[in-house]
C-alpha cells in the first residue's frame, strides 16, 4: 500500500512540476504558441490560463492528500515514542569484559575515545528502531 501511495505521489510531484514550467509568468499563458488573439477558443491564451490554474490546484489538492495519507501510513507502523527517547541512555557493551576492567574511567564512560586509546577497535553499538 505505501509503496503505490509512494508512486502516486511522485507520478502527482512530476505533473505538477511540468504544469507549473507551462505557465506563463505575468498573468500570460501556455509559452508555446496559443497565446494569440482567438475568438475565446479552448486553447487560446485565456483559455490555456484557466486551464493550468485549475490543473494546478487539482494537482496541489492531490499532492497535499497523498502527503497526509503517507503521514498517516507511517505513524500507523510505528511503536511509538520518539527518537529522541533513546539519547542520552547507555547503551550494553557487546565486547566488554565479563568482569569489568580496571582501568575504566570513573565516570562510566566507555565511549569510542576510551576504545581508540586502548587499542580496541569497536564499532559503537546502534539499538534497533524494531
């Protein structure tokens, strides 16, 4: 499902970029020919204008609707909490000593400044988001 939704949303970013770079600036219309004075004809520079603002504020509506629903998506999936609940907690040492050491700072740091001076080479521990 998110991966459809994901799809729209970009086939709906891709039509909006393309039909906001048609419009002209200045009130004017389609770039590309058109823009002439016709007889109020579908495509004529009124026309074309009216046409692409309301092809755009269709388009805006859509872009708006698949970002909430992929919000929506998202926090269905989620256990809760937040990122910022886990900083600052320590994390276990996969590669301590059983028994402690010695030579660990007082302050029970253990961080990869102590590993480096050691001589260890320990990638830090990352907890899990599942």
């Amino acid at each position: 499902m998110e991966t459809v939704l994901l799809v729209v949303h970009v086939l709906i970013v891709l039509a909006l970029i393309v039909v906001v770079l048609m419009q002209r600036s200045e009130g004017g219309a389609l770039g590309m020919g058109g823009g002439g004075s016709g007889g109020g004809g579908f495509l004529t520079g009124r026309g074309t204008a009216n046409l692409l603002t309301r092809t755009t504020a269709i388009l805006a509506l859509c872009f708006f609707a698949t970002s909430i629903l992929s919000t929506i998506l998202a926090n269905r999936q989620t256990t809760g909490g937040s990122v910022f609940d886990s900083v600052g907690q320590p994390t276990t040492e996969q590669n301590a000593p059983a028994g402690g050491s010695s030579d660990a700072p007082a302050s029970g740091g253990g961080g990869i400044l102590d590993d480096l001076q050691k001589g260890r080479r320990a990638l830090p521990s990352v907890p899990s988001g599942r």
